[in-house]
C-alpha cells in the first residue's frame, strides 16, 4: 500500500477485516495488504437486534473493579483503535476489524431482562456498571435509547449503577442521572485518552472530543456525580507524555479521582493496531510496538491478573510512577465514596411505590 494515500475509511479505527480466528475459511480480497479494501456500502453502519436470555454478567476478573457488567450493545461504532472489546466480536462470527464498528448488535431486551434480574428473590444489591466490554453510550444510542431505559430501570429498584463511556451523550439523561446522584446510586468512569485532537480523531475516530468530555466532567461535577477520569490506554511514544497533563485538566473541572493504564494488545488487536500505525504514523511503528512488548515481557499483551494492567519493564515502571505523582499533585484527597445498597427495592405489583 502507498503511505501517501488517503484512507478510504475516513472515521474509522481500522482500515480493514483480519480474519476471524475462528472461522475455517475466508474470504481474501486481491489487495495482498489487506488495508482499507474499498467496500462501497459496506462502510455503513448496520444493525441487528438480537435478544438474549441474560444481560448482567458476573465478573470474575480480580483486577478489572467491578462485580457485575451490562453491555446493551456489542461492537462499537466509536472504533478505537486499540480497544480489548474487539476479539469479543469473533465470537459472533464477525471480524475484530472493520466488523467490529459496522455491524453493531442492538439488545432489544436489555431492559427487560435488567427487571427480571432485580425481581429475582437471588439478586443482592451490587453495582452493575454498563459498559465493561463495549460502550453504553456508542452513537447508536441516540437511536435505540437503551441505556436511557436500563437507567430508568436502575432508578426504579435503586439499584446503583456504575458507567464508562467515552462519550458525551450522557448529557442527554441528566435528569435520571441526577435524581440516581441524590441517592448515592451512580457513579461515572470517562475516558479521556489524548487532549491531542489530531491524534484523538486518528486513535478514536467516532468519539467525543476532549474539550467535550472535559465539559461533561463540569457538568457531572456540579450535580455532585461522582466521575473517574481515566487516562486509558496509555500508549508508549504516543500519549505516554500527557498523563499529568490530563489529570490536572480533570482536576480542574471537578474530577472526584484519577486512574491510568497501559494498553495491551490481545489477538487480532496486535495486526490491527500495527496496521494502523504503519498507515498514520509509520515513522513511529517500530519504536511504539517495541515499547510495548517491553510492558509485556516481548508480548504486546498479558492475559496474567496482576500484571496485565500494569506491566513490567522500564517503560510500565515510568508510566506507573507518573499515575502515582499525578495523583497526588492534583488529587490529594480523592472521594471514592461507596455507592448505596440499602436503597433497593421491588416495586409492589410491578408498580411505583407511591408513598416513600
């Protein structure tokens, strides 16, 4: 492929579809690189609703923070380079390439079965945070509204909820969202991985801008949500050096904490994401994958709990030790007040309780 062509997915993570892993046979094209194959109307957004038995999944992962996740959504029309969900979409016999941001799976029922799930005499009260794997408030939530419904639904059990994104649609449910904050029942994780907006638009294509996000923080801030702001994934040789510069802009405008991780590549996220520096920044391909490896004893990615968000090396040690000095030059006193369990409920006869 010739560099100096312009890609022919513009908006997109990922120029083309590596094969799925679990696939027998496949499908190749005549372009042997096998980046940004033009596919007409294929670079359309599509999307299938589907309806699952179960939507809240128990998380056994020990160094993931959470007990529980919900994922309305799978595939991601956001098309973060780099993102750990991708994989994931193979197992619907899918691509974790271009598939996994043009065929977006929309669960219909997800709200539903949350009500199921509350009404059940097993379910204890935990935090469910939606997201986890792909993100709640992806663009086709303007469309479906269906983190708008599971909020209503958490809301009605007082059930607390956590949520990662992204995004910033989110300011279209501030109405639930702070009526769940006068309860202690929310509590929000937003990514902010770059306030470079030429590498922000490159790296994740289809998300909000950081200014944004960074007004998101304010607005949260000030309707006492508490909001996480994460610099992830921290990337060698490419956002490596904003760490401090993030978390003092999140301080500014309210952040209640700070966190930071480094990225790591699983399966096909390893070919995808070196094809895309070898498009973008092809300059820069040897030295950010070699810096990776060095985080992941020659690996681009541990699967080892413990050691796969943090790394080992030189280079894991660094970023570690600026997270630890961002935190505590703009946040001393971080608040990680716990969210309230002893709010819930099930409404009687499937109706409101009228007198509380």
């Amino acid at each position: 492929m010739n560099h100096d062509e312009k890609p022919k997915f513009s908006g997109r993570g990922s120029g083309y579809n590596p094969t799925n892993r679990f696939e027998k046979q496949s499908y190749s094209d005549d372009d042997t690189d096998g980046v940004d194959v033009p596919m007409d109307e294929a670079a359309k957004t599509k999307f299938t609703e589907i309806f699952p038995k179960t939507i809240v999944n128990k998380v056994t992962s020990p160094d993931v923070g959470m007990e529980y996740s919900l994922n309305p959504y799978q595939g991601c029309e956001h098309g973060c380079t780099y993102c750990f969900a991708r994989p994931t979409h193979e197992y619907w016999g899918f691509s974790a390439g271009l598939d996994f941001e043009q065929v977006i799976l929309v669960k219909k029922n997800a709200p539903e079965l949350l009500r199921q799930t509350f009404e059940k005499k097993s379910w204890t009260p935990r935090t469910v945070v939606l997201s986890g794997n792909t993100d709640c408030y992806q663009p086709a939530e303007r469309t479906f509204e269906l983190t708008r419904e599971l909020l209503k639904v958490f809301l009605e059990y007082r059930n607390p909820v956590g949520i990662i994104t992204k995004n910033v649609l989110m300011n279209r449910d501030l109405d639930l969202i702070e009526e769940l904050a006068s309860m202690n029942l929310i509590g929000v994780n937003l990514s902010i991985t770059t306030l470079d907006e030429e590498l922000r638009r490159k790296l994740e294509p289809r998300t909000a801008t950081s200014s944004r996000k960074l007004d998101l923080v304010e607005t949260l801030s000030n309707i006492n949500v508490p909001v996480n702001v994460m610099a992830s994934p921290i990337i060698p040789a490419l956002n490596d050096h904003e760490i401090l510069s993030i978390a003092k802009a999140a301080s500014e405008r309210g952040a209640s904490s700070f966190h930071a991780q480094i990225v790591r590549l699983m399966g096909p996220n390893e070919q995808i994401f070196q094809q895309w520096l070898n498009h973008h920044l092809p300059d820069r391909e040897q030295k950010v994958m070699n810096q990776i490896k060095s985080m992941h004893e020659g690996k681009t990615g541990s699967s080892s709990f413990g050691d796969r968000m943090k790394g080992t090396g030189a280079f894991a040690l660094n970023i570690r030790r600026q997270r630890e000095l961002a935190k505590r030059k703009y946040f001393p006193n971080p608040t990680h007040s716990k969210l309230r369990t002893d709010l819930f409920r099930r409404p009687k006869g499937g109706q409101l309780f009228l007198f509380d």
